[in-house]
C-alpha cells in the first residue's frame, strides 16, 4: 500500500480508548506515528495505517473494529474531495468524481461503479478495492473501506438507498449478524471482490446539496493535486515529492525512479520547464509547513521529520529564509487557512 492521508484513521483513538486500549501505543507497534491520530493532514504509509487497524481489532477483541469506525467518520474526512462530492447533481456524478480523485486521500484505493457480477440488469456494483503489496488486503482495511462507502451514499441519499447485498471477500470475523445489522441487508462472505450492489437507479438520483459552481471549483482544486501522466514533468515530480516527504527518500534519484526516469533527464526536462529539482522540493516543503505549523499542535521536532528535515534547527533555518520568522511565530500569526 502507498500512502494515505492520516484522515483514514479519524475515530480510531476515541473508539480505542472507550474499548480499553493505548491508541498510540498500538501507533507506535504498527510503525506509524502517533501524531497522525491528531490530524487529518498527515501522508503516512498505507501499510502502517492497516497494521493499526488489524493489531488494535486482535489486542481488543473487537472483529468489527474496521466497521465500528467507519461508523464515525464522515464525508468531510476527504477534505477537497468532500466538497466536490456534495455538491454533484446526481449521486452517479458523486461517485464518478469518488473514482477519479479519491487518490488525493489514498493513492492504493480505489472505488468504481461496474455493470451488476451476478447479471441483474436492474443493478450495478459499486466497487471498493486496495492494493495490497501482492498479498490480500486486510480485513479491516476492507471493513472500513465498505463501511465508508455505505455512510457516504446514505449521506447523500438522506437515507437507505437501495442496498441489496454486500460481498466481502474475507470470511466473517464477527458474526454475521454484526454484519447484517451494520448494512442493513443481506452480507455475502469470501466473495471474490469486496461490492456493494445497489439499483442502477440509484445513479440518477439527485444530490440535495448539489451546486455547480462549488463543484466546478473544487474539481479545479482536485485536478491540480492529481495530474495525469501527461501533465507536466514539473507537476508530477511535485505531488511525488509530497508523498515522499516524512516517508521516504527525497532525492533526485529515488524521485527520478518513481516516475521510471533516469535522474539526468528528470533533471534535464525541469529545466526546460524553467525550474530545477531543488526549487519543487523547497516550494512543496515550505506548503507542507505552512500546513502543519498553523493547522496542528505538533512540536517542532515532529514537524522537521515530516519535512525530511535532518533536525529542528533546520525548520527553523528554513522558516527564517521562507517567511523571516522562527516556527514558533509562523504559528501565532493569524492567516488564511491553508486549503485541505
């Protein structure tokens, strides 16, 4: 799995405590970083997030885990995504823009409305998949997954709408009544995908919230953070580099071998496009910072490692150069909020 947006886990901690357990404790044991139970705007490795997940299901003895907080999240988790969602005409045009840029909260996952497996004409499957390294995905990685999906659509339906099944392709850790009482209809287990199957009417019915121009803006904003392999060289090596950034190698080489290019030439074509590698990496780090300097209580050290910065004297010799101010005053000086 790639990295995800730390929003996946909103209600993780809350529901850990009220069963008993030390959140950041089972954090800390799945490798990923407490801080990132605190705030949405984190990019931690989709593995960890899993690892969390599974590890806090068997040390609780709580199976339903994954669904149980699914059931305390909602659409507003998706940050910009949300927004171009709620405000679609239809809830097929919500689900289509699910499926174009849910990669802006989590690269591995997916989610796709398919023509009814089983053959009913009547219905479609709304799909939910995630890439898994090779192996099976998770069971409460697929629990959340498709128990977000579920609260979404009842979302924007203001109600049920319509489910017939759910197939999930794990057996049942629960018991099935847990499941069934959950959905609200028949679960069907160790099926091949993970679906929901819904009327294909569904697709044309209208969202309440809808409104174009929001729409219009927010799919701007979405177009921006995802740009497809023909955009520009610049722009592809920017979002690589703010996924790398606190998770992995910020440097010429391991960018250039993300993106299947030799380091000279990725160098070659940013210059073309009048920039260099070096200038990216310092434009996507000083947003990141302006991010979490003024949109979250971590300490400085922290934030330095999110940055891939060697240790806190560095932020606060770039902040010095970016805005000449030390950390501690970009984060009492009053701004803008800086976009989700």
């Amino acid at each position: 799995m790639s990295v995800v947006r730390s929003a996946a886990l909103r209600g993780f901690d809350s529901l850990v405590l009220e069963l008993g357990g030390d959140p950041e404790a089972v954090a800390a044991y799945a490798g990923l970083d407490p801080a990132a139970l605190r705030s949405d705007e984190l990019l931690v490795p989709g593995r960890a997030v899993a690892a969390a997940l599974e590890i806090a299901a068997k040390q609780l003895d709580c199976p339903d885990l994954g669904l149980r907080v699914a059931d305390r999240q909602d659409l507003s988790m998706l940050g910009g995504l949300a927004l171009a969602v709620q405000s679609s005409s239809t809830v097929g045009e919500a689900l289509e823009c699910c499926s174009r840029y849910l990669s802006v909260h989590a690269r591995s996952v997916g989610l796709t409305v398919e023509p009814d497996p089983y053959g009913d004409a009547g219905l479609v499957g709304l799909r939910w998949s995630a890439a898994s390294d090779g192996g099976p995905v998770p069971v409460q990685v697929t629990d959340l997954g498709l128990g977000f999906a579920h609260g979404t659509l009842q979302a924007l339906t203001d109600g049920p709408y319509g489910l017939r099944t759910v197939d999930l392709p794990h057996a049942p850790l629960a018991a099935p009544e847990v499941y069934r009482a959950y959905f609200g209809t028949e679960v069907r287990f160790r099926r091949p995908v993970g679906l929901l199957r819904v009327p294909s009417s569904l697709l044309r019915q209208p969202v309440a919230g809808r409104d174009d121009f929001l729409r219009q803006l927010a799919v701007a904003y979405l177009d921006h953070l995802t740009p497809s392999l023909t955009a520009t060289v610049s722009a592809r090596v920017r979002v690589a580099v703010a996924e790398a950034l606190g998770t992995g190698e910020v440097n010429v080489g391991a960018i250039a071998h993300l993106l299947y290019m030799h380091p000279r030439t990725l160098q070659r074509r940013l210059l073309q496009e009048d920039t260099t590698f070096v200038e990216i990496v310092d434009e996507v780090r000083k947003e990141a910072a302006l991010r979490y300097l003024r949109r979250t209580d971590m300490p400085f050290t922290q934030i330095a490692g999110l940055l891939s910065l060697s240790e806190q004297s560095a932020l606060t010799r770039c902040c010095r150069r970016w805005w000449d101010q030390t950390p501690s005053q970009v984060r009492q000086q009053q701004a803008p909020a800086v976009p989700a």
